[in-house]
C-alpha cells in the first residue's frame, strides 16, 4: 500500500484500489484520505467504503463493475485466488527474517578487521543492494495488486538480473577507482565477488520471498550454516587487522559454502519466477516515486543496524567489537519474520474489528490495544531470541565479554522502533517514517564522526542505545496514534 495523495476523490479511489493488496489496505488508503461512505455513493455509484473495495476483492479482478475503459481483466492464471496474500500460505513467514541474516553476519564477522577501504566497498554495496532490495519489493507488490502475478514475477527475474549486472559494473569501476586514488592494495578480484555475491543473494532471496518460497531460502541456507559450524568447530579465527577481506575469503573451505548458498537462492529464484511475463496492465502512477521512498527507507534501516561497523571505519581509533558482540544483531534481523507474522494477524484483527465494532470511540481504544499488545509481542520475541542466542554461546564457545548484553539490548529498542515504522508504512505512512530515521541516522554518523580515540567502545554503544530509545519512542507515538484513526461514515 502506498502513501500518495492525489488531488482528486476519484484519483484516491483509483490510487487505493489498484495499489493495495487487501480489502482492508484499501479502506485505509480511502478513509486516511478523506474518503468516507458520502463521498463514495455521490463519486462511484457504490453503497459506500466497503461495498467498494469489497468488490474490488471479490474475485471478479481487481476492479469488478469499477474498471476504467483501458482495464484488461486477468485470466485465469492471475485471478483474485493466485494473487491475493491471503491465498498464499503464511505459516513459514517467520522464516522471512533470514533474508538479511547472512550478509549481517559477514559484515560483523570480516568488516571489522580488514582494510578500511575494502571494507568501506563491502559496506556501501551491502546498503545500496539492501535498499535496492526494499524499492524491488514494493514495486512487485503493485503488480500483485494488479492481479497479475506473473508480472511480478517478471519484474523479480529481471531485477535480480539487471542487479546482478549493474552491480559486477559497479564493483569493477569501484576496486578500479580505489586502487588509483587510495594507497591501498589489499582490494581484488575477490572483492569484486564479494560485492556481487552479497548483491546476488539479497535480490534473489527477495524475490523467493516474494514469490512465497520461504522454505527454498532456507534450503539455499544450509550450506552456509555448515560452513559457518566448520569455521566454529576447526577453530576458525578472523583476519588480522588490515589484512584484506580477499585474504579472509579464500582461506577456508567455508568460503565455498557460503558461496554454494548463494548460487542456490539464485538458481532457487530463477525457478520460482519461471511464469514470468509481460504486464496486461500498467502499474498506477506515481507507484515509482514511491519505489524510491521505500528504497531510502531500507538503506536508513541498514544504516542504523550497521552502525557498529560504520562506526569503526569513521573513527580509526574504535576498538573493534569481536563477533562475540556483533552476533547481537542477528535475532534483530531474524526477528523480522516475526514481524511480518504478527502485521498479517494484526491486518485480521482491525478487520473483524471494522465490521463488528459499533462506535468510532470504541474502534480507537480497541485498536490501540491491538497495536500494543502486537508491539510487545514482537519485543518479547526479539528480547528471548537475544538471551536464547546469548546463552547458546556461553554454554557452546565460551561467551564472556558483557558488551553482549548492552548491544542486545540497543538492538531490541531498535527492533522496536522498526516494528513500529513498519507498522506505519502498512498504513501508507511512510512519509512519517524516513524523517525520524534520518534525523537518528544524522546524529549517530555525527556523533561518530565528532568522537576520538577517548571514546571506548561501550561509550559508543550507549550513544547509540540513546538515539536508538529516542527514535523508538517517538515511532510508537506515531503509531500509536495513526493505528487508532478511523474515519466517520455518516
């Protein structure tokens, strides 16, 4: 569901209908709009709201009797059946969260110890694929509301591609760039694979997401998760420091693995689109703009979680934080599967609510519960999947450094504050959303850049555990608030 406004109550209409995914996003969309039941009968001929958009999601395509003269109805293959969400099964979406759990887990691993350029490579192409990855899936979500899944499909095979490529491109052009204006010399050819690879499975993992084949990314995980229980039981160790990433690469067999798993979520993605073809109908205008809102949303997300590693390369003199530490931000970015579980019965419950509800004051205090029983939830799950992962490594590899402790618990108040922007962003608010996380991603990167080599690490991971509380709490606020709007239909 998208956040545009047009002008007029019939461009909302248009906007809401062919945008949104569900009955109830596009009742948000309409009544956040000024849309209500009124406006409804005198513009568009229905009884009101939900007479509308229940139409539109009653099987007979995504418009029904609504269709403006250019609409081609979809045929059999892209019915409301095939495309609808909830058609699709849900049970594996806590698996979801694995999408980012490998790239996170190589740059706190290797980033923090090699050359600072190479890292600054790695880095800038794990946050440009990561936000590129967040653009792609919002625009193939507009072709599922179009009902035509094999377009979204289409656009997911050749974004992975066109990905693929640009970024071989872009890695070349930039090893090249940095090895004529910097002194460095520990970039390579291995660089270049690194950048591409994570920019590969980033992409193609999106899209066996997108095409509801959690289980398959998981399969493609596998190896990667031997790889990484070799590194751990053959006593791995990581490079030393400005040593090259190329060097960390190509040391051990669990390099292969890693790279088996990505070829596998490629292949795995390539397979799953395999209907793909070209659009009946054009995507809604200004859905692009908002492709590009959502990729500036991801790459403030992937600056706010590596923000450790970020840090160490602003300020020369941080000491690093060994992956003892750094493995803190894995249940964040696992738990993210457990978020999108939680938004789908979240979407249940103000339905049932929408239409069993008697007053507008009784819909506000009842979605406010909602949303706050939801959001601790979620806190709850990432608060023991932290302590779970804690415990794991005390009882297996010796854990023992207690900078575990505040790291978790920062990246818990962040989780939170991601939920509640997700939760905003479900409602079309995302305009809401990027001002706060910008404002707390500009005071961390100058609060890093400001700091010397009189600043300990746990210094650094109280600062940001401060703007990290300050961003959370005003999230919740937002949300708490726009998840109890309700529009009068009289």
């Amino acid at each position: 569901m998208t956040e545009e406004s047009p002008r007029s109550s019939s461009g909302v209409v248009e906007h809401a209908l062919r945008s949104s995914t569900v009955a109830l996003e596009a009742a948000v969309v309409l009544e956040s709009s000024g849309v209500n039941d009124e406006a409804v009968r005198r513009g568009h001929g229905a009884a009101g709201v939900f007479t509308l958009v229940d139409r539109r999601f009653a099987g007979s395509g995504p418009w029904g009797p609504y269709a403006p003269p250019q609409w081609v109805e979809p045929d059999a293959r892209t019915s409301a059946a095939q495309a609808a969400p909830g058609a699709r099964p849900t049970r594996w979406f806590f698996l979801r969260g694995l999408l980012y759990a490998v790239p996170a887990i190589v740059a706190f691993t290797l980033l923090p110890a090699a050359d600072h350029v190479e890292s600054a490579l790695l880095l800038g192409g794990l946050l440009l694929s990561w936000a590129g990855g967040y653009g792609m899936t919002y625009l193939a979500w507009a072709y599922i509301g179009n009902y035509d899944v094999p377009a979204a499909h289409r656009f997911l095979r050749r974004s992975v591609l066109l990905g693929t490529l640009v970024a071989l491109v872009v890695a070349v052009v930039a090893v090249y760039a940095s090895l004529l204006l910097t002194v460095t010399m520990q970039v390579s050819l291995w660089t270049v694979l690194l950048l591409v690879g994570q920019t590969v499975y980033l992409l193609s993992a999106a899209a066996l997401l997108m095409a509801g084949r959690e289980l398959r990314l998981l399969v493609a995980l596998l190896p990667a998760v031997a790889g990484a229980g070799y590194y751990a039981v053959a006593g791995g160790t990581a490079p030393p420091p400005g040593a090259s990433l190329a060097a960390a690469a190509a040391h051990g067999p669990e390099t292969l693995f890693l790279a088996v798993s990505v070829l596998l979520t490629l292949l795995f993605a390539l397979e799953a689109t395999r209907d793909a073809r070209r659009p009946v109908n054009r995507l809604v205008e200004g859905v692009t703009a908002s492709a590009l809102l959502h990729c500036a949303y991801g790459l403030l997300i992937g600056l706010l979680v590596l923000f450790p590693a970020l840090n160490e390369l602003i300020n020369d003199n941080f000491e690093s934080l060994p992956m003892t530490v750094t493995l803190a931000a894995l249940p964040l970015v696992v738990s993210m599967g457990v978020a999108e579980v939680l938004l789908l019965d979240n979407r249940r419950q103000i339905a049932g609510l929408l239409r069993s509800t008697g007053s507008v004051a009784g819909f506000v205090r009842a979605a406010r519960q909602v949303y706050l029983v939801m959001a601790a939830r979620f806190a709850a799950a990432l608060t023991l999947m932290t302590v779970g992962l804690g415990g794991l490594g005390i009882a297996l590899f010796g854990f023992s450094d207690l900078r575990y402790l505040s790291l978790g618990g920062t990246y818990v108040l962040l989780g939170v504050a991601i939920f509640a922007a997700m939760v905003l962003n479900t409602l079309g608010r995302i305009r809401l959303v990027l001002p706060v996380l910008g404002t707390g991603v500009a005071v961390l990167l100058a609060g890093a850049a400001g700091a010397d080599h009189t600043v300990s690490d746990s210094a650094a991971i109280a600062w940001l555990a401060a703007v990290t509380a300050v961003m959370a709490a005003v999230l919740v606020g937002i949300a708490h608030r726009v998840v109890s709007e309700a529009a009068s239909h009289r």
